[in-house]
C-alpha cells in the first residue's frame, strides 16, 4: 500500500534573506521490499515510487547513493523503468553484512534533465532471515571448582550471540544442557535458559568422579531454529572431606634417655596429598604445661614430628602424658540431603605416653636450650654458633657431633669441634618455621661402650627478640698499654633487667683469626669474663666479638671495642697522645720504620688526604693483600696513628 511523506522546505533567495515561504510537495512510493539471501531471477522488481509533478511534466526518476553508485553494494539498486520510478533489485544481500541502505530519489525534467522537486532520501531496510545460528565465544570451556562447591554459588556461565536482527525471534537464545559425563547418582548440572548460569544440584565427590564433561546448547526462536554446542570440561579439586585420622589409636609409649628425643607421629587422610585437604595440623592439646615438647609437621611425609626442647630429667619428668590432637589446614565439609555442610568435627587424638630412663655420665650441652636470634652476617658459609657439650664427669670419652633434626638443611656441623656453619639462606617462608622459630636439635655421641647420646636444642628466631638478649655492660673499653699484661674484665648484663647480677656463658666467634692470635678468655666470674691478650699489640683500636648467652639459653653476639692506648698519668688514656708534639721529617721517619718493623713483612702506599697538606702512609701484608696500618701527618706533625688489623 502507497503511503506519503509531506515534504517542507524553506527557501532562502539571493542577495539576501528573505520572509520564509512554505512549498508542500508530495512523493509516493510503495513499500520496497528487500529481503537477505533472496534467490533471484535477478533483476528483481522491489517497488515504485511517484510524484505528483509528473502530472504535469516529461519527466524521469534517478536513483543514487549507496547501493547504488557509492559503497556499499555499488550496482544492488536500479531504477530499470524510469518514467514510472520502478525499482530493482540485482543480486543476493547479505543483511548481517549491510542491513540497511540510505539512497537519494530525485525527479527531473525528461529534456532539460532539471529537477523538478527536492531529493527524497528514503532509507531501504533489508527484512533479515534466520540464517544464523546462535555461536558461543569458545568452542570449549576449561574450568576447575572445588569439591565443596554448593549450590548457591554458579558453576560457570556460557553465552552465546546471534548475528541475526537484534530484539527479533531469530536472535532470541535460550541456552539447555543435552550431556553429562558422567552421569551420577545425585549430581545433576543444570542450566539457566535465559541466562546461561550452570547451577549444580547435589554434592561432588573427587574419589568418585574427579571431572565432568558437559555439552551446552544455544538455540534461536526463528524459523527454521538453528542451534549451535560448545563443551564445557569441569575439572574437581579434592577439598577437606576427610580427617586425617592416627595409624594407631592405641596409646604410644617411648622410653627415651635424658635430654633425648625422637618420635614420629603417623596419620592417613585420604584426600589428595599436598594440599590444604591433606596437610596435617599438629597441637600438643594436654601434657605441655612447661613447654618440654614441640611438634611440628613434615611436610613430605604429614606425619607430626615431637621434639623435646627442653631436656627432660629423670629425677623430675620420670613419667609424661601427652595428648596430640591433628586436624588439617583446611575446613571440613560434609553433605547432607545433597547440600553442603561445612562444620568443625571432632578432632582426632593420639595419647603418647613417656618414660624417661636415667642416662649414666651422657654428654651434656651447655646451655641444653641455645636461643638464636637470625643475624645479617648469617650467610652461607659464615660460623653461626659454637655449641658444645661436657661431660658431668671426667671422662676420657670422645665426643662427635651430629645434626639430628634440621629439616630444611641450614646448617652443618663439625663433628669434632662442635662449630656450625652456616649451609644455606634462612627462609621466612619455610613449611618448617612456626611462628618464626626454627628448631635445629643436635646430638653429642661419646665412642663409649656402649655410646651415649647428648641432645642440645637450638631455637632459631627469624623475628626480632632483641629485647630479651643478654648485651655487653661496656661495649667500648679503654686500656692503658702497660708492660704488665693485667686481664680485662669483660661484663655483661641482661636486657631486660639491666642489671650485672645474672650469669652468663662467653665464648670468642670462631670466624676471626686475629682474634685467636690475639686474644683468649680466661676465667669466668658469672657476671664477667677475664680477656686476655696473648701477645703485645701496638696502641690502637680493637674489636674482639663475643658470644654472650644467659642462664636461659638466650645467645647473641656483639663486638667489644678495645682500645689501647697511652696514659701520662699511669691510669687515664690521653685523647691524642701525640698529636700536639711536633716532630722534624727524621723523627717521623724513623718512627715509621719502627712501625714497619713491629708489624713485620709488610708494604706502605702514600696517598694523599682529602685535607691540603696532609699525607696518610697505610701499610700492608705482602701475603693476604689487608692493611695493617695507617698513620697521617702534616707539615713534619704527627696527626694519627692507628692500627687497621692486628
């Protein structure tokens, strides 16, 4: 049916604008009908359009713009029969490619080719076909949810698009499920058709089905339907649904000797090894009132393993019971009615019960407990501590050392002198470190008949514990150089008491050899140690490191700063002894020569000070490269004079 467009124009004349008057012109045009993937025979005829001019007139319809004589499509429309405005169509359209055209009409005198009315601009609208089925954005679908997953929560949404006419029944998708695989008893997948959201119904279970495959399909309203699939794979991570449970449930009983220990808890859990499911907790839950024990977890094996860090004594402990209980890192979950429930069962128990056996004349450590706090000189290779055991007697055993419990590796021993050394880097994030303590249990075996066993405990802090480390009551010392060598006494206090009344252990680090050369302790007085010097040293400064650890194991070290020095007065160390004494060029000479002579093989490098007028001699060891000395004049003065290494 023709239908009319009323077309108003204004119209502006030249020179000058003048009064607007309104013109009506009238085109009629029958509806063009276009519709996609049309089969021809081509030329096809779509439509008319009319003017009333033609009344009057010779007249000829054109046709232009896109479809026609421009981009898109160029050469789709025609006007084949141009006095009566028939309109043609050529060839197949393509609408999800071009849906609509938007062409120009015009009317014209059929001699002098001028146009008798305004343009008609007239959009073409190509009718869509449901030629498209609905496709998904994958083909296939990867994705993994836990084993507790519930019903609330969606399992994934697919979504699929249709590239036919939008808000039409071609493009209207709804979304079905046609395949599980497998197909269980109570675990149903289901779809939501307008959505796509996949709910599951029931509880997964990993042992009995540890992936599903699912088939979704998208189909279209229009007609004929068309449809598409696309596979969804869900992968099942195994969650907490069960308790590590203790071999055995019977109770356990150990002897062990004094200070002893080694006990290995085992558990099964049937959930998958090495997750958060499977990886047991471990808690000491009666029996550990003082803090005897510590249980931690292997984590290669899950089994807990009980470590005594406080010596047992048999006149004290003869008999323990302790009550280990054992859960896993994880919630646990269970199903109920096909729902999942998660909940905090019973924990699982194990009873251990302990009888000390009285050791006879075992090495003993010193102190049984060494608490340690991490240093930044702690790097691989460096000494970390020297810790050694006696015996309570004099016996002619002798005693090797043994790592007996460092799980990570950090660090090795030598079996003769008791020196450990550092192995590799601490890590903060080690499955071994609780809290940030790290425990390292060493044993002392004598060559005895039949051989005892001594048990020593390290507790390594990762953290900082500053404030419960005994410190040095003086940690810088001035001597006055004397030819008799008088002890100095070297005290230390606590922390936290800031006092000089506890007891302390002091022993010289290991990693220095000047310091052996130099320097050795000699008695101890419980709040101080005698340091001796071993030979005569030149007057300078000196830093000799000490190990401090107190009554209840806490070790450190620190340097002790020593300085020898001249005292006019027999007791009082002067500032700069010799700098306001001026010497000639042959008294610093000679000097110098003393110098070298006392340090023995050595080298000297002048080099210039960043002070004008200023020259600094250090000397050097042939052998090892370090130096020795150093000592700065100016104008014939001697300014400095200082010992670099002893």
């Amino acid at each position: 049916m023709p239908f009319f467009i009323q077309q108003r124009q204004q119209s502006y004349l030249s020179g000058g604008l003048r009064p607007l008057r309104r013109m009506k012109r009238t085109w009629v045009i029958t509806t063009i009908v276009v519709q996609e993937e049309e089969k021809g025979p081509f030329p096809k005829y779509a439509g008319q359009l009319f003017n009333n001019k033609s009344f009057n007139e010779s007249i000829r319809y054109l046709i232009s713009g896109p479809g026609v004589d421009e981009n898109p499509e160029i050469g789709l429309f025609s006007i084949e029969d141009d006095a009566n405005g028939h309109v043609y169509v050529h060839r197949t359209i393509d609408r999800e490619k071009t849906p609509s055209f938007q062409v120009r009409f015009d009317i014209v005198h059929r001699e002098s080719a001028q146009f008798l009315d305004r343009p008609l601009f007239f959009k073409i609208k190509v009718r869509d076909i449901n030629d498209n089925a609905p496709e998904f954005s994958k083909k296939e679908y990867n994705i993994t949810i836990r084993e507790s997953h519930g019903k609330d929560k969606p399992v994934f949404q697919v979504t699929a698009f249709d590239k036919d006419e939008d808000g039409t029944e071609n493009s209207r998708v709804s979304y079905s499920l046609t395949m599980q695989m497998p197909i269980l008893d109570g675990i149903i997948f289901n779809i939501d058709p307008t959505t796509g959201l996949i709910h599951l119904s029931g509880c997964l279970h990993y042992e009995t089905a540890s992936s599903f495959k699912l088939l979704a399909e998208a189909s279209d309203h229009g007609a004929p339907r068309q449809s598409s699939t696309a596979t969804v794979n869900v992968a099942i991570e195994d969650a907490n649904n069960h308790l590590p449970v203790f071999v055995s449930e019977h109770v356990k009983q150990l002897q062990l000797p004094e200070g002893r220990a080694a006990l290995q808890l085992q558990v099964e859990d049937k959930d998958s090894p090495n997750t958060p499911a499977w990886r047991a907790k471990y808690k000491i839950a009666e029996g550990n009132e003082k803090e005897h024990f510590d249980i931690v977890t292997d984590p290669e094996t899950n089994n807990g393993i009980l470590s005594i860090i406080k010596p047992l004594s048999y006149k004290e402990n003869s008999e323990k019971r302790l009550v280990i209980s054992v859960e896993n890192e994880e919630p646990f979950f269970s199903c109920k009615n096909g729902e999942v429930m998660i909940s905090s069962p019973e924990i699982m128990n194990a009873t251990v019960k302990i009888k000390v056996v009285q050791s006879q004349h075992a090495p003993q450590f010193h102190p049984p407990i060494l608490i340690v706090q991490k240093e930044d000189s702690m790097k691989p290779g460096a000494v970390f501590r020297r810790y050694l055991a006696t015996y309570p007697a004099q016996l002619p055993w002798k005693i090797k050392y043994e790592l007996a419990h460092d799980p990570a590796g950090w660090l090795s021993v030598d079996e003769n002198s008791g020196v450990l050394t550092v192995a590799s880097d601490f890590d903060q994030e080690s499955p071994y470190v609780n809290n940030s303590q790290y425990t390292i249990i060493i044993h002392a075996v004598d060559d005895g008949i039949p051989p005892q066993t001594g048990t020593g405990t390290i507790l390594l802090y990762l953290s900082d514990i500053h404030e419960r480390m005994p410190v040095l009551a003086t940690p810088s010392l001035h001597v006055c150089d004397q030819k008799e060598r008088t002890p100095l006494i070297i005290k230390a206090k606590s922390a936290q008491a800031q006092d000089l009344n506890g007891q302390f252990k002091f022993q010289l680090a290991e990693d220095s050899e000047d310091v052996k050369r130099n320097w050795k302790l000699g008695r101890n007085f419980g709040e101080s140690v005698e340091l001796l010097m071993l030979r005569s040293l030149p007057q300078g400064s000196y830093l000799v490191p000490f190990v401090i650890w107190d009554e209840q194991g806490f070790s450190t070290r620190q340097n002790q700063h020593v300085r020898l020095c001249a005292c006019l007065d027999g007791h009082t160390c002067e500032d700069s002894p010799l700098s306001q004494v001026g010497l000639g060029g042959s008294a610093i000479a000679a000097m110098l020569t003393a110098l070298l002579l006392l340090l023995g093989k050595s080298k000297g490098k002048p080099s210039l000070s960043p002070q004008e007028g200023e020259q600094t001699l250090i000397t050097y060891n042939e052998e090892s490269g370090k130096p020795l000395s150093q000592v700065s004049t100016k104008a014939g003065v001697l300014l400095t004079q200082s010992v670099l290494c002893g």
